[in-house]
C-alpha cells in the first residue's frame, strides 16, 4: 500500500485542515489505535520511558539463563546431543527450539540461541562468501556407532510445505537435513530467490473514499471510509445563523439563515449610478467650493446649501445728477474726470485730482523754497488744503504765535530760536547696536558708558578703548580648533573629560591589541586573530536554551523519529534528511463541492478552508468537527449601509432595496466618481469682485446690504460737481480758479499748529535769540544765525579708532553705531552700552516647517552657529527631528527608518522621536558643526510629522555656541 500521512486541523494558521508535518506529533490522548497489523518506528517509548527492545526493560517476565548450565535438567538432556529434531520459526511470535529428545523451547526475540559443544563435541560459527556455516566437530577418539563423523555444514534457503512459509536448512556432510520454517503471518508474503528470503506486506486495504453522511449525534460530517471499511469523520456544525444540510451522499449544503438589513445599494446622482464594491463600503460626500452638507439621520435626508453668501455691495452710484445702478453681476461703472479733474486707479484706491491752473483769489506763494536762489530745496503744495511743516534741526527751536482770526488781529508769526548757540564741533550724537537700538545723548556734557558684559571686559588705555573677552573657553574663536571635550566607551565602558583645552587623551592597548599613531591615524590592530572563544554560546531548541559550558564545547545534532544527520568536516555543513518521508496514514483522496472536486497534487498538499465576507471556521482536532460561522449575519451583499457626512450624523437606508438621489439645487452641480466612490457638489453660480467697504481720505462706507447705494455727490462751494450718463460717473470742477495749492497750515517743533483762518491771512517768520529772518526781492525767506560763534566748552571724541581703521564725525549730529562683530552683541539701555559676548553662552535657536501631512517628512535649515554643544530638542508636536552637519549628508540618510541607527561619522549629530509638545534632554550633550564649504552658521534638519494630522512642526534647539 501506499504511505500516506493523515490530515490534521492547524489551530495556529486559521484552522486549515492540513497533513501532519514531519516530526510533529499526533495526540491520541483519550484515543485507541485498532486493528493496525504492523507499527514501523525508530523509537518507543511506554508512558514516557523510552524502550530500547531490552529485555530487561520489560515487567512481569521470568528470569532467562545466561548460559546453559543455569538451567535444571529434569530430563538428563544436557550433554547427549541432538537426535534428528526440527528448529521452527513462527511468525509473531519468538524462535521456537524442539528436538525428538527434548521438550520445545521459545527463543524471544532479541535473545541469542547458543549451540554449544559438551563432552567430545566442539562447535564453531564463521562466514564463507557471505553464508554462515556453523560446523560441530567431534573431537573424541575411536569409532563406535555413538560417534558422529558429521563435521561439515551447510545452511541454505528452501521452500515450505506450502506458499505461505519457507525454510532455512542445515545439511551436513552426510546430507542429514534440519529445517526452520518461517512462516508469513497476517498480511506478510515471503518469497524465495535461491538463498535470499524477502519478507513484504501484502496488505490490500489501500482504497478510500469521501462521502457526506450523518453520525449517531445528528451532525453532518465528511467521512473517510477505507476498502476494509474502517471509517473518519470531520463533523460540520452550524455556527450562529448558519444552518448544514445533507442533500445526498455526495452534497452538504450552509447556507446564511439571518435576515438582511434594509440598506443602500446603490447612490443615484442624476443619471450616474455608484456602486458599492464591498459589504462595508461607505459612500464620502465631498463638499465643493463653496458648498456645505448637513445629514439628517431621522429621515434619510442630505441638505446640500451654498456657503457662498453674497457680499453688501453698493449696487446703485448716485451722483449730484442722476445715478446708475448695475445690469448684471460684471457690470462696469466708469469713474470719469470732468473738466480740470482727472481719475487713477491704483491697486484698491481711486484718486481724483484737479488738474485746472494755478489762480484764486489773492496772490499767494505756492512754493516755498528753503536755501538760496541757486541752491534750495521747494516745498509745492499738493492740494488746497496741504500743510507746510517748519521743523527744528539741532539747536534750533521753532514755535508760532497767532490767533488765526484774519486781519486786524494778532500778529501771527512763526520764532526760530538757536537753543544750543555754543555748539561748534562735530560729534556722535547717537549710538546704535545690532539690534539697532539708539541711544541719544541728553545734554552736551552727557557720558556714554560701554560696559562689557559676560566674559566681556572694556578698558581705555592712551585714549583707546580696548574690548577683551575674558572667558575660559578663550580658543573657542578658533576657526580651525575642533575637539571632542569627552570621549565615551559603549556601551558601559565609560567616558572620559578633558580638564583643560590641552588636555591630552592616551589610548593603552589591552590583552591581543597593538597601536601605533602616525599623523593623525590611529592602528589598532588584534594581534591575537586566532585566540579561541566560546561559539554557539546560547543555541535555543525547543524552547529549551542550550548554552556553551567551554570554549571548546561541543553542539550535537540528535536525529529523531524519521530524521538522518549526515555531518561533512570537509565542507563544515550538517545535512538533515527526512528519513521516513512516506509513513502511512489516512487521507482525503478529494474533496466535492457540487460537480466540482479538489484533488492533492502531492502527498504533503494541504487542503485549506478560506473564510469568505461574513464567514469563519473554528476546527476542533480532538473531536474532528469543523464549525462554520455567519461572522456578519447582517450582510451579504455589497451595499453602502452608512451615508456620512464629516462632523454630521450618519444616515441609513429604511428599505432594502432603497436609492439615496442627490438633486443639484439652485447655482449647485453635482460630479459622481464610481472608482473613487466619492460625490462632488460644487457651486455653480457666478461671483463677482466688488468693494464693499470705500474709503475717502477721511471716513468711509460699508454697503449694508447687496442692493445698497453709494452716493457721490459734489461740493457747490468749491465747484464740484458730478454727474452719471449710463455708465459713466463725471465729476468736474465748475470754478477752476476759485481755489490753488496752498499751505493752509503751518506747524513748529512747539505749539499749535496754525491754520489760516482766510485766503488773504498772512503768516509772519519772526527771528529769536541770535536769528534773523530776511525777504529778498525774490521772495525768498532767508533765516541766519546772527550769534558770537563758537568756544563750546565740553570735551568730545570726534574721531573713534578701532583694531584696524577709524571713523570722524562729519555733523554735529552724527551717529556711531557700535556693532558687535562675530559672536559680539552690542546693546543700549538708557547711557549704557553693553558689549556682550555670544561664546559659551546658552541660548535657543528655532525654526518652523511649512505645513506637512502627517507620516510626511519636510527639510528644515535652522540659523544657528558655526560649531555649537547640543542640549535639548523641542517640538511643538509629535515628530521625529534629524540634526545634520551639512545638506548633503541630510539628502543621503533621507532613505533611513525611524527604527534603523544612522552609521558612525554619517553626518547626523543627533535625532530626537517626539509623542507630542515635548523637549529631549541630550545626555551627554552632543557637539554638532556646519561642515558645508564654505562654512555657514545653518543647521541642517529634517522632520518628520508623527502628530497624526496635517501642521506645521516648530523645532527649537537650545545650544551653547563655540564657533560663530
């Protein structure tokens, strides 16, 4: 018969029923084996002891001799030789000794038969060509009929008394014949090839068949049944709303026995049907440009509305005679300049200007010109109402006095006063630092302190002012003086500080280590390769850990029940071959589904049950059923049970076979996207750019609501009028020369700004202390200081000399700025200027992605320092922040993953893994540099945004600077 190997259910890979694998074990707990003619195995163990074939090892046998002479000879048998008796070997049972002379004697198997000579008679047992001849030698003197002379024999193979046994046979030198028979057992035939016996199963039960049938609980199962009769059974049980049934011998049908849910089929928009692909598809409504969707669970409604609502707008323009109001939503009003008035659009702003000549009623000065005839600089007015300003320079105040009531009034006149008359050197009047911030000094004798701040010092010394940094990291300004200020060994090993910035760091070799240094190499090198160590220290089998006790400790490979282990010392490789590949068992020979079958294609061939949507199967391997469940007894059909709406309440379907229509409203189309299962409503109505809100030089109007109307109208006292002719708005001036560019106020450093209070009022320019004030037959205005001249008396530095050139005021209200150069600030706080260094001192630097999706990662360049030590990592949410050295070495680790370390000397500095707004500690700091060419202060990053949801990530890093 064939060999086979029975089907299992794997309870480990969703309960497929499937062959045993090779040196698995079958449980047969509770179980029996019954009518099994022959057990083939390596190994036997009897309740867990193994069972070597010993004799020995059994319980309850009597006592067997070890040599014939422990045996009691109650027939005087011993030492009168044989007579002419027959050695019968029979099948099942052990070797079975008889003679003529002598009561039979059973040989178990396993134990050896000894033919041993006694008195004149010695026995010998050897091999010739592969036949072993056993000769038995009379070694005595002298004749007699009671000596035998026999001294040669012969063993052969013959056959039996019949087809079913044959014989070995002893023949001696007189042709005297003793015979053992072998005799075939159940299911044993024995053949007879001159004098080789082959022993072979004749056992016929090799065909089965599977049918559906029902067992003596009521069940339905699949059964195996042999050609010997011999039965299996796999039950099919009825899970929860599942119901089995056998149709015939050949046919088991399940069927779904719950009752479906109403539910959409299909969403219908316009004439375009979406379909649901799947059993929980769910149908997404996408709300368009300006649309918005709101689901009504209660009664299967979708309110589709338009967001966009439309803006108050002034839809009708009044003028001073007649109006216009707009035709369509792109009607156009034309703002047109009249006589003398012209119109410009620029960005959101309309400006109308008169463009008439210059006249009015009296003679005015329309320009005002500051300097001399040749070398001035004019003041025009722009409009009627424009406002000249008289502003004070240094030493100078400018005040103005008048009532404004026109003439016959009070003198109005404008004083010019020389406040700071002893001034006559140029000097700094204001400082700035890098922030530019300014300090002014407050009086002529007033003291600029420049103060150093951390590790800053400030010193005057032969008139200089000397800045110093006095820190203890004084060679971190050192361009080129990169170091690691520790070293560490991990893991565990250590770490080691350096005391001072020429601290040196040795390296000692250790047991099989040499090292040798040559520029700024370092060899290390392992001058013992070959030194032996513990190999296969931890080997796990089993789930039971076997540990190396040596370096020399061996691992042996074990075969087990129908395994060899071939070992090859040459090629260094273990072979392990499945000795026993083809064990019998029983099988399914195919199994039928309606007209359909399944058949193994090879002996190992598993037959796996794949649950389909809404079905589950649970085997039990001790009581061989198969269960079949309804794991989603509500649905069989590809529907879309659910309608949602982002932030709405879900809507469902109130009949089986029910359609969801969509219907575009007003300025509302709807798109469908079978593929994508998605609908999109935009809106379809137009929109129109209009100002809602116009703004004049002073106030403004809002349209109140979208058919509101705006009114220009023009102003009859000074000649303006408007007019609109379709669509068309005019506005002319009526009287050009009733009015002109004039200053019609005049403002000083003090006092109230003064307006003309008519259009012939005069404004006087009346000179102060030591200031005079001229018209010229030009009509020029001339203002001079008339004071003694100089001799102040205070102590200034015009000129500042640096390390390398120098600055001279060139005013007397020149500015020096004093910047801070590289890592220097520079800062001014009232009449203090404070110099600060920016080396070894902590501080932050930051920098914020553009908006990323989530699980997306974003390059992010931080303005930071040259060379800086690390402290912390910040994020404003969940993220996975990369620090490099330059971008290059960024772009080169950008296909890395989270969970895999960077490579040593890669370029990353440091990385950080965020579960929200979290800072990371780097401990022990880390020093992190800008290796681009040529250096720049940029840090490199790289984000990743693990928040779960589209944001910008913000990174601040805090750092110590040691390169600037």
């Amino acid at each position: 018969m064939a060999n086979r190997i029975p089907l299992i259910v794997d309870t480990t890979d969703g309960n497929k029923i499937k062959e045993l694998p090779v040196n698995d074990n079958l449980d047969l707990t509770n179980s029996n084996l019954v009518g099994v003619n022959s057990v083939q195995t390596q190994t036997l163990s009897i309740a867990g002891t193994p069972f070597s074939l010993q004799y020995s090892e059994l319980q309850g046998t009597p006592t067997i001799p070890a040599d014939i002479s422990d045996l009691t000879d109650t027939q005087s048998l011993l030492g009168q030789g044989g007579g002419g008796g027959n050695v019968t070997i029979q099948g099942g049972g052990g070797l079975i000794v008889t003679a003529d002379d002598s009561v039979a004697r059973t040989i178990l198997p396993g134990n050896t038969l000894k033919i041993q000579g006694a008195g004149d008679v010695t026995t010998a047992l050897t091999e010739v060509n592969g036949t072993d001849i056993l000769t038995i030698t009379h070694t005595g003197s002298g004749g007699g009929a009671g000596i035998d002379t026999n001294t040669t024999y012969t063993l052969t193979g013959a056959d039996g008394d019949d087809a079913n046994s044959k014989k070995l046979r002893l023949r001696d030198s007189s042709d005297a014949i003793q015979d053992i028979t072998l005799v075939a057992g159940s299911n044993v035939g024995i053949t007879r090839d001159s004098n080789s016996l082959t022993f072979t199963s004749t056992d016929t039960d090799t065909t089965y068949g599977i049918a559906s049938a029902q067992d003596g609980d009521g069940d339905q199962v699949l059964r195996l049944q042999s050609s010997s009769g011999a039965t299996d059974d796999v039950k099919i049980k009825a899970g929860t709303n599942v119901s089995v049934t056998r149709t015939d011998e050949n046919s088991i049908t399940i069927n779904n026995t719950q009752t479906l849910s109403n539910a959409f089929g299909t969403v219908r928009v316009g004439v375009t049907d979406v379909v649901a692909d799947s059993s929980n598809d769910t149908l997404t409504l996408v709300p368009g440009t300006g649309i918005v969707i709101t689901p009504n669970a209660g009664n299967d409604t979708i309110q589709i509305d338009s967001s966009i609502t439309e803006p108050n707008v002034f839809q009708t323009i009044g003028s001073d005679s007649g109006n216009k109001t707009a035709g369509t939503t792109t009607d156009t009003l034309n703002v047109v300049g009249g006589s003398s008035i012209s119109t410009s659009i620029v960005g959101s702003t309309l400006t109308i200007n008169y463009t008439g000549n210059v006249g009015g009623e009296a003679n005015n000065f329309e320009i005002v010109a500051i300097g001399t005839p040749g070398d001035n600089v004019e003041l025009i007015a722009d409009d009627p109402n424009d406002v000249l300003y008289i502003g004070s320079g240094s030493g100078i105040t400018v005040s103005a006095t008048g009532t404004g009531t026109g003439p016959g009034g009070a003198v109005d006149q404008v004083l010019i006063t020389n406040s700071a008359p002893n001034v006559d050197q140029n000097i700094f009047y204001k400082v700035a630092d890098d922030t530019d911030t300014e300090i002014t000094a407050s009086s002529i004798t007033d003291t600029l302190s420049i103060i150093g701040g951390a590790d800053i010092s400030t010193s005057v010394v032969a008139g200089k002012l000397q800045i110093a940094y006095t820190g203890a990291n004084n060679n971190f300004n050192v361009s080129d003086n990169f170091a690691y200020k520790t070293i560490a060994i991990t893991p565990s090993g250590g770490s080691t500080t350096a005391n001072s910035n020429v601290d040196t760091l040795n390296f000692q070799s250790g047991n099989g280590i040499s090292m040798t240094a040559t520029n700024d190499l370092i060899t290390i090198t392992n001058t013992a390769p070959n030194v032996d160590q513990n190999i296969f220290q931890n080997v796990l089998a089993g789930g039971v850990t076997i540990t190396a006790d040596t370096s020399t400790d061996t691992l042996a490979f074990v075969a087990g029940t129908g395994i060899t282990v071939t070992g090859d010392a040459t090629g260094d490789q273990v072979t392990i071959t499945n000795s026993a590949p083809n064990v019998d068992q029983n099988i399914f020979a195919s199994i039928v589904y309606g007209a359909t079958s399944i058949t193994p294609a090879t002996s190992s061939q598993a037959l796996t049950l794949v649950n389909g949507g809404g079905v589950d199967f649970t085997l039990n391997n001790t009581g061989k059923s198969l269960t079949i469940a309804n794991t989603s007894p509500n649905v069989d059909q590809n529907i879309f049970n659910t309608v949602r709406v982002s932030g709405q309440t879900d809507v469902t379907t109130a009949s089986v076979n029910g359609v969801l229509t969509f219907v575009a409203g007003t300025n509302t189309t709807l798109t469908t996207d079978n593929t994508g299962k998605s609908v999109t409503i935009n809106s379809s109505g137009s929109t129109q750019n209009l100002f809602s809100t116009i703004d004049a030089e002073t106030g403004s109007a809002t349209a109140s609501s979208a058919t509101d109307t705006f009114t220009i109208n023009g102003d009859p006292l000074s000649g303006i009028q408007t007019a609109i002719a379709g669509n068309v708005l005019t506005i002319t001036n009526t009287n050009p020369a009733s009015n002109q560019n004039l200053f019609e106020t005049i403002n000083a450093d003090s006092g109230t700004p003064y307006q003309a209070a008519s259009a012939v009022d005069e404004l006087t320019f009346q000179g102060g202390t030591d200031i005079s004030t001229t018209v010229g037959a030009n009509g020029l205005i001339t203002i001079s200081y008339t004071g003694g001249g100089g001799g102040g008396s205070q102590n200034l530095w015009s000129t500042i000399t640096g390390d390398s050139g120098f600055t001279t005021a060139n005013t007397t209200t020149d500015n020096l700025t004093i910047a801070g150069g590289t890592g220097i600030t520079s800062a001014v706080t009232g009449d203090t200027l404070t110099i600060s260094s920016d080396i070894g001192t902590r501080g932050t630097v930051a920098g914020t992605t553009s908006s990323i999706a989530n699980n997306a990662s974003t390059n992010l360049d931080i303005t930071g320092h040259k060379g800086y030590f690390l402290y912390k990592i910040q994020t404003s949410a969940a993220a996975w922040v990369r620090i490099y050295s330059s971008a290059s070495v960024r772009t080169s680790d950008s296909a890395r993953s989270e969970t895999s370390d960077p490579t040593p000397g890669s370029g990353v500095i440091a990385e950080a893994i965020t579960t929200g707004a979290q800072t990371v500690l780097i401990t022990p700091f880390a020093g992190g540099f800008n290796d681009e060419n040529p250096v720049t202060t940029t840090i490199p990053c790289a984000v990743t945004n693990k928040s779960g949801s589209t944001q910008t990530i913000t990174v601040t890093l805090t750092v110590v600077p040691v390169e600037v």
